[in-house]
C-alpha cells in the first residue's frame, strides 16, 4: 500500500483518514494576492510561523508543537521555525526553512533538504532562513507587508514576522492584518471539507463517550476516551482547546478542566455531564458539547432544562441564513429558553422584560456561539468596517456580532446554568428578582448546567450542521442504552472506516 502522507501535494496522516490537498492553501494565497494587488502590487506578504517553546527553563518544549494560523492558512507548514513570502505583483511563494546542524539528524531523525520541503508542502521556491534577507532584496519590492493585530477574543496581538536586517527595509505591519483576518472568516470548499472530517471524528468520538461513561467513573476517563478516538482513528495528534468534562455542579463552570479543576471529580448517579470536546486536524477546529445523564436517564427536572437550551439551539439553525444578524440570533436563542423556563414554573412576569432587564445573562453569561476554523474561537469576529461590540448587558458577551454570510462556520451553543453568584446577584436585583420563582430555583442549586453545541456552516439559503450526536432526550436515551444504531450517523463518516 503506498504511503499517501508522503505524495506530492497532500497532507495526512494515512489512508483511513482526511487527505488534505496543498491546493487548500494556495488557493488562500491567491486570495490573498488578489485582494491585495489592486493598490498593493509592488510588496511582499511576509509572515513568521511559530516556534517550539521551551518548558520554562528546560531542554524540554511544549509537547505536540501547533503552527501559528495564519502561517497555516497561508502555506499550510506544519513545521517549525519557518517564514513564508507572497509576491504580490507575481504571485509567487517563498518558503524559508530552518538550517539545522549535522548532530540534528543524530537526535531528530534525517536532515530535511529545500527540496524536501517543496515536495511536501508542492512549493516551488523554498531557501533556508538565513537566506531571507538576500532573497528578499533580490525580489526588489517597494514595501514588506508583516501582520500586527489585536485578537478580539484574547486581547493578544498578532506577531508581525521580524529577522535579521528587516530594518533594511520597508515595513508595514498594519495593513494586512484586516485584510487577512477578514479573508480567514469566509471559507473554502477545501477548508469546509476539512472542517466536515473533523467534526466527524469529534462527534463520533464524543458518541463513544456518552455511550461508555458511567456513575463511578472520573470525568477524566471521559478525556482520555476521546483523546485516544480522535487520534487513533482520525489521526487527530491535537485538541483545539483544553478539554472540559464536567459532571454534575461542575457543568455550571464555563471553562472547567483547567489545572486548577482538571476534569478529576467523581461522576455520581443521578448526575449529568457536560463534555465540551473538539479535535483539530491540520489545524482546523471542531467544537462540540454534549449534555447527557451520566445514569443514561434524563429525570424530570434535567429534561425541562435540557428542552429548553434544545429548542433555542433548534431556534437559531431554523432562523440562520445569510443576511441574518447574529445578535438578533442570540436574542432569538434567549427568548426561546426564558419562555422554556416559564413554563417550567422558575420564571414569572413578561419574556420581553426579562430580555431588556438582562435576565437572560444569569442563566447564560456567554455569548451564543463564535467563528471557528482554524482558531476554535477564529479571528474576523470585530474588525474595523463590522458591527462593533454590543454593549447592552445580554449581547456585550458576543464574540461576534456580524451579518451572517455564505461561508462562515460558526458554532451554535445556548446553555442553561446555575451559577451561584449570579443567581445571588439576581435575587438582591430588584429588578430581576421579581422574574424568579424563588421556591423552584432554589431547587436548582447545585444543578450545575446543560449546553448543546453544534458546529454549522453557513450556506447560500440556510446552514449546515456538520455536527452528528444524538441530541433529542429520546435519542440520548435510546443511543446509552443501546437502542440507537450507530448507523444513524454513519453518512458524514461513510468515507472512513473506524
């Protein structure tokens, strides 16, 4: 059998799994260019891939290294120490490799020469790094365009690409970061494709879990499960985040699993689980979170709270298509739980005065959803010429607050919780308290949360749910007990045999 992850052209990690053609990247390049050529075309793009980091102050780096995105999206180079160039008046693609020492290949296997590089990554021009500076002067472009830009969702700033001699020349290290962020929003079929595959091996791997944890187990069990799912049959090395596995109170943790909680408490009969897991593969995210009793059996109150989050989550993938403001799909979301939750006799009073009282922020302080692709919370969400950041208390959560387009993948995750604190701060509210019933919340503290995330791309008249995990309490039930074939969700997986 030949081995794929070594042709020309495509990058894998075997047969049974995604084979991602270089085409993905270099048609983002030529975006990129095209873009960029109309009062730019006498400069270079140039950007600086990431670097292995050392653990502290040790000869030990951080395990499984991950390249920087935009690198990614632009060359799709998965290896180290590496910096990249695009000719915008020609088009044409410099790859600069690291230039390591002889005892390297003692230690790290054999040297890879230019020409290794080209064949694997199917660019033509590749050099060594300490080369960049010669061959950037050769190519006699008026200016050098590095990226600088602040992350909307971290605070961080994009680090523009810097080496030896760079203040020989003309630099300017504003410009494209807009231009490229906005650009990584709206996805190709190749990237779309890509992202399919790897919600693919998330859910199937999140299914497995629902179907093997059980009362008495550690929700790190859980963790292992899927980690070991992802990478064994999809060839998924990396996670896209830290992985949360919270069982009972532990669901109302947003971010639960880190060193401080990390995922190590006892799941207990009776309770639910929330596991919020996605892989990455080649960079692309999945994000996925699954609510399910760890007994296999939803009790009463579980499912009133459980329907209400589905039915917002049903609301939102109804209304979604291009032109849509996600704010308004965030509201919608909302509106559909509070009513859920007066029904179920824990709200009182007027759904359109809760929702302008801010209410809803109690029971869900995160925003509906955000970007996703390569980054799980991907770049583009609050760019200069978008609608900026809402302000109001319910919406200021969003980490996008765009009109939908054809294109971009975003994740759909309502959620119920029950947050203590908030739930103090609503009761000293007089403005929120005389929304609660204070007899029926009370009865659920201590609950912790439900949430149910789906991964979906937008299309030309709706969406997409790329997202295949039993989600109705029926179909819940019926897949942990065993009643539910595997087959249901075999035709976004029929290419793959795991």
């Amino acid at each position: 059998m030949c081995d794929l992850s070594k042709r020309r052209g495509v990058l894998s990690m075997g047969p049974h799994t995604l084979q991602v053609p270089t085409e993905l990247f270099a048609l983002n390049r030529r975006r990129l260019v095209e873009a960029l050529k109309k009062d730019n075309s006498d400069s270079l793009v140039l950007l600086q891939g990431g670097d292995e980091v050392s653990f502290y102050d040790t000869d030990t780096t951080y395990n499984n290294f991950r390249q920087e995105s935009y690198f990614m999206w632009a060359f799709g180079v998965t290896d180290a120490g590496c910096y990249g160039a695009v000719d915008v008046k020609t088009g044409e693609t410099h790859l600069f490799i690291p230039r390591h020492p002889e005892e390297y290949a003692v230690w790290m296997g054999p040297l890879a020469k230019c020409d290794d590089f080209s064949k694997k990554y199917n660019i033509s021009k590749v050099y060594y790094v300490d080369q960049l500076s010669t061959i950037l002067k050769g190519l006699n472009r008026a200016k050098i365009l590095t990226l600088k830009g602040i992350n909307t969702d971290s605070g961080l700033t994009a680090k523009p690409a810097s080496f030896e001699g760079i203040e020989n020349f003309s630099v300017n290290d504003e410009l494209l970061f807009p231009i490229i962020a906005d650009l990584r929003v709206y996805k190709t079929e190749h990237e779309i494709k890509v992202l399919k595959y790897v919600c693919a091996v998330s859910s199937y791997a999140h299914r497995q879990v629902m179907k093997k944890i059980k009362p008495g187990d550690f929700e790190y069990q859980g963790e292992a499960l899927f980690l070991q799912l992802c990478y064994e049959k999809g060839g998924c090395r990396h996670v896209s985040y830290t992985c949360i596995c919270g069982s009972g109170v532990n669901g109302a943790i947003l971010h639960y699993g880190h060193a401080g909680v990390p995922n190590d408490s006892y799941i207990k009969d009776g309770e639910l689980c929330l596991y919020d897991m996605g892989a990455n593969y080649y960079g692309y995210a999945a994000d996925i979170t699954c609510t399910f009793p760890a007994n296999g059996k939803f009790t009463p109150d579980q499912k009133l709270i459980y329907e209400a989050v589905l039915n917002a989550n049903k609301a939102v993938q109804k209304a979604m298509k291009p032109g849509v403001s996600w704010v308004d799909m965030h509201v919608l979301a909302n509106r559909v739980m509070l009513e859920d939750l007066k029904k179920g006799g824990l709200l009182q009073g007027s759904v359109d005065e809760m929702l302008d009282a801010g209410l809803a922020a109690i029971f869900q302080p995160h925003g509906l959803g955000h970007l996703m692709g390569l980054d799980v919370h991907d770049v583009g969400g609050y760019l200069k010429g978008q609608p900026e950041r809402p302000q109001k208390v319910g919406v200021n959560k969003l980490r996008t607050a765009r009109i939908l387009q054809k294109g971009m993948v975003l994740t759909v995750e309502p959620g119920c919780y029950f947050i203590d604190p908030l739930l103090d701060k609503a009761f000293a509210d007089p403005t929120l308290k005389k929304f609660l019933v204070p007899s029926v919340i009370e009865r659920f503290r201590n609950f912790g949360g439900v949430r149910i995330e789906d991964d979906v791309v937008v299309t030309e008249n709706g969406i997409e749910d790329m997202t295949k995990v039993p989600r109705s309490v029926q179909d819940i039930e019926d897949w942990m007990s065993g009643k539910l074939e595997e087959s249901t969700f075999l035709d976004c997986e029929k290419s793959f045999v795991w």
